[in-house]
C-alpha cells in the first residue's frame, strides 16, 4: 500500500459539481492498494497516520498529533500511486489492485482510521474526482509499506 499525506489547513472533494465532504486541519490522504495489499498492511499505515507528530506544539516543534489538534481526515483512493514508469513514455498500473479487492481494502482502511477516534471523510471510489486543498507547512509525508 502506498499513502501519500499532506497536512492542511482545509481540503474538499467534488464529483459531478457535487461536493461530497469537506475537512478543516488535518491530513489529505492520496491511497493506492497494490496487487497482493492485505489488511496487515492496512492495520500498519492507519495505526501509523493516526499516531504521527506533526502538528506544532506551542514551541513550534513537530510535536502533537491528530488527535490533539482535532483534526479530521479526507481520504482518497488513487491508484496512480502505483504507476510504473520505467518502459516508454505511458505509465503502467499493472501493479494496482483489482478495483473490487482495492474498494474492499480502502474501505477497511479508513474503517480503521475510524476505530483509532478519528473523523475520515471519503471520496467516491473509482469516480473522477476534483480534489482542492491548502497545504500546511507544507508537510508531505510518502508511506510504502515495502519500506516499513
């Protein structure tokens, strides 16, 4: 699995003009599930985002985490995270899950989110989606659970 966060001030999602949530501070995940991702990896990354200083304390050190600021998440499946680029010049997402076992393991994953206290707002699964959001710091932080 693969996680791209960056911490912000606010974020939404929108399908269709439609907008389907809306956060104030807190994490914008980008989720991509590989070919072979169980709930093991799952387990791993949301016990780690929902545990992660990296918001500022009152010494402006990188010090308190989500819980202690309230802030919520925006999660969004994306499984261009798993583009390969090394042939040619079009990328290949041969490494992507099936879409019907990466719904089920996204799913899960932010239902884990949810069962360490935290608020997660999702985005629709497989939709073209607009995604707007304001960086905070800017803080990215890149998870591959093949380097954990």
């Amino acid at each position: 699995m693969r996680v791209v966060l960056q911490k912000v001030n606010h974020g939404n999602v929108v399908v269709e003009n439609k907008e389907l949530g809306k956060i104030e501070q807190g994490y914008v995940l980008l989720v991509g599930i590989k070919e072979g991702d169980t709930e093991k990896e799952a387990d791993y990354l949301a016990k780690k985002i929902s545990q992660l200083r990296i918001f500022e304390d009152e010494a402006e050190k990188m010090n308190l985490d989500i819980h202690q600021v309230g802030g919520k998440i925006l999660s969004i499946s994306q499984f261009t995270l798993l583009a390969d680029t090394k042939k040619g010049n079009r990328p290949s997402f041969s490494k992507s899950a099936h879409p019907d076992q990466a719904l089920e393991l996204y799913q899960y994953f932010n239902n884990e989110l949810r069962k360490n206290n935290l608020e997660v707002v999702e985005g629709e699964f497989g939709a073209h989606m607009s995604i707007t959001l304001e960086n905070d710091g800017p803080v990215t932080i890149f998870f591959d659970t093949e380097h954990k």
